[in-house]
C-alpha cells in the first residue's frame, strides 16, 4: 500500500510540475470559473463540445497541488469522452474523494483519477482535489451554448 501511494504522489507531484491542458481555448462552447476560497486556489475552465463530446478541454489559473493537478489530470481524461459519461466519472469522483465506497471496477475505469483516493483522509483536500469537477459541472450546465469564435 505504501508502494501504491508513493506511485500516487508521484503522478500529482508531476502533474503539479507540469499540468497537461494548461491554457485557454479560443473556440470554446463552454466557460466557467472557480474559486475555494479554503485554500486560494483558482481555476479558469474552458471546453469545446462537438456533439455531445468534449472535444477540446483547458484550463488556466493558480492553486495547490492537489487542485492543479487535478484540473490536469480531469482535463486529460475526458477529452473524448461523452458527457453523459462525464457526468457519471463526476459521481464516481466525488464518492472516491469524499470516502464513500465504489467498487473495484469502477476505480479501474477511473485511471488515473484514482490517485485522489488518498484525499478522502484529508477532509479540508477534498474542496482542492474536487474544485475543478464542479467548475466543470458549473461550465457544462451553463446557458451559453454558442462557441465563441472572436474576442
Ligand atoms: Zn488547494
């Protein structure tokens, strides 16, 4: 198990250094911005949906390890995903973190995400690793549908 979360803090450690996806997307159909305040970190999030699929997904703005990281990681994950999947990886992620049981097979499907297991025994982590999530649910039910193709 030690082994385990050592290769976990690995990835974050790696993803903190180096965030995939960090950036913004002109052509985007969706935007949201979020905050927690608990720890400072900040997230821009920006996704391009082409027919119910994120095609394109980035992010930018400032935060801890955990919450960096975890924009990092979400954002390499869904690209190509559908969002009817998108949603049900967002209940599978907030039962990991948040310590409520899922099975075997559904942390296999999680990949990489599974490293935020270890967060679930640091109750005020739970916000960093969970604020890109919701940013992105945020930016997903908002109204704005049209991709912004100029400033
Ligand atoms: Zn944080």
């Amino acid at each position: 198990m030690s082994d385990l979360r050592e290769l976990y803090q690995e990835v974050i450690l790696d993803h903190n250094k180096n965030p995939r996806n960090f950036g913004k997307l002109e052509n985007h159909s969706h935007h949201a911005n979020g905050h927690n305040p608990l720890c400072g970190d900040k997230l821009e999030l920006f996704i391009e949906v082409v027919d119910d699929v994120i095609k394109d997904i980035a992010f930018t703005g400032s935060g801890c390890a955990i919450s960096t990281s975890s924009a990092s990681i979400m954002t390499q994950f869904l690209k190509g995903k559908t969002l009817s999947d998108t949603r049900h990886f967002f209940n599978d992620f907030h039962d990991l973190v948040t310590g409520i049981p899922i099975s075997e097979e559904q942390i296999d499907d999680m990949g990489k995400l599974a490293v935020f297991a270890g967060v679930q025994e640091f109750p005020a982590r739970v916000k960093c690793a969970s604020l890109s999530w919701h940013t992105l649910m945020n930016a997903l039910d908002s109204e704005i549908e049209t991709a912004q193709t100029e400033d």
